[in-house]
C-alpha cells in the first residue's frame, strides 16, 4: 500500500517577528523546511511528497527546492485544512483511496524516522488512522482573556497533539471537505475526524519532535539536530 504526503507551508510565521516565513530560516546550513522534507524522503514506502505552497510565496524556487516527480507544489489555502485537502486534490490522479497520508508540519523537522515507523506499524490494522503525541507532564491552568487562572485541568489521558498524522487517502479527503461546511475550525487532520464521528489512534513520539513557533525554537531546534547527528 502506497504512502503520500501531505506538506502545508503556506503560513508566514507572524510569531516568529521575521519578515521571513518560518519555514525558510536557516536552521544549520539549510531552511527549516528542507530539513523537514529529507526526513519524510527517508521513510520507506514514500511515493511521493505534495507541499502546499501560499500563493505569494517567492522563496521556495530560490531555496533550491526545485518540484520534481517525488516532490510536487500546490497553492495552499488560508487555513491549514484548505491547503492539506488542495494537497489531496493534487493527488487524486496519483493516490488509491487505501493508501495512507502523511500530514506534516513544514515547521517540524526533528521529527525521528523511527517515530513515523511507528506510528504506520502501530495504525496499520486501524479502521481510521492516527497521529503522533507526547503525554502532557506539566500541570494544565485554564486561564480567561486576561490571563488569570480559571481552573486547573487534570492532566490524565491528557496528549500534546504533534506530526506526522496518518490517514487514509479517502478517508481524510471526504472528512476535510465535510469540514469546510462547519463553523467550527479545524486545526488538525485528527479533529476533522473526531468532528466525523472517528476516534484516531494516538502513537507515542518524542519530546523532540518540536513546532518552530517562537525564535527560541529556533536554537532548540539547532540543539536537537546537533545532539541527533551525535547519537
């Protein structure tokens, strides 16, 4: 069975205070986006990657990030959804409805090779699909517009939701495009399914698997590419 994947970098990083898009920042000799498309070139099975790209975007060509037969381009779309399912829509003459999707974040690539195999062995017999996630260790505050504490949140069965997530080409296409009719946003794949009435399977992966959000993220980043080289 096939695998594909599914790149949305069509954000420009407003909170990294950068006139430049998150995912083109340096990070140890290449952009932070190259980096996160040699991880997904390396898992086995990998036809082929589709980066969903925003429309102004004037950086990917000269990044050296040239398309070629496993590495496509589409126009990405205001919200993550809508440039995940553009994404499916550039597949539909190449993907079954059987084969499974790699949905991953242009900003995570310290994402381990060992992670995604897991998570595709752990799914493999599951009727939806799944994602990977850290358990929450720190204590949960639910805090109101002004930052003051309304509550403390039990932190058991508590996950942070991470990259990849894995599902069936068909699947993920007919729940993303049902999606767009609802109010509510969809932030992930995962919760487009669980508004589907699905219940996706959570994997365990690694601390490190971090989202270059803040410019600190951006060291830490370093810092784990380093210590993962050394390993």
């Amino acid at each position: 069975m096939a695998i594909w994947a599914i790149v949305p970098a069509a954000g420009i990083g407003s909170r990294m205070n950068s006139e430049t898009p998150k995912q083109y920042l340096p990070l140890c000799g290449k952009s932070v986006i190259a980096h996160t498309l040699l991880r997904l070139r390396q898992v086995q099975g990998l036809q082929a990657t589709v980066v969903a790209l925003n429309p102004d975007d004037r950086q990917w060509q000269s990044d050296g990030l040239a398309p070629h037969e496993s590495l496509l381009t589409c126009t990405g779309g205001a919200q993550r959804a809508e440039s995940v399912l553009n994404g499916l829509y550039a597949l539909s003459d190449l993907a079954n409805d059987d084969d499974w999707v790699l949905v991953h974040d242009a900003v995570r690539p310290c994402v381990r090779l060992a992670d995604i195999d897991s998570l595709l062995s752990k799914i493999a017999q599951h009727p939806v699909g799944g994602l990977l996630g850290v358990p929450v260790s720190s204590t949960l505050k639910l805090a109101d517009d002004n930052g003051d504490i309304k509550a403390t949140i039990p932190r058991e069965n508590m996950w942070q939701a991470s990259t990849p997530q894995a599902f069936r080409y068909g699947l993920l296409r007919t729940v993303l495009e049902r999606a767009k009719a609802l109010p509510t946003t969809v932030t992930d794949e995962a919760s487009a399914m669980e508004l589907a009435g699905y219940s996706p399977r959570l994997v365990r992966g690694n601390a490190d698997n971090i989202k270059i959000t803040y410019p600190d993220d951006l060291l830490m980043a370093q810092i784990i590419l380093d210590a993962q080289a050394r390993a």
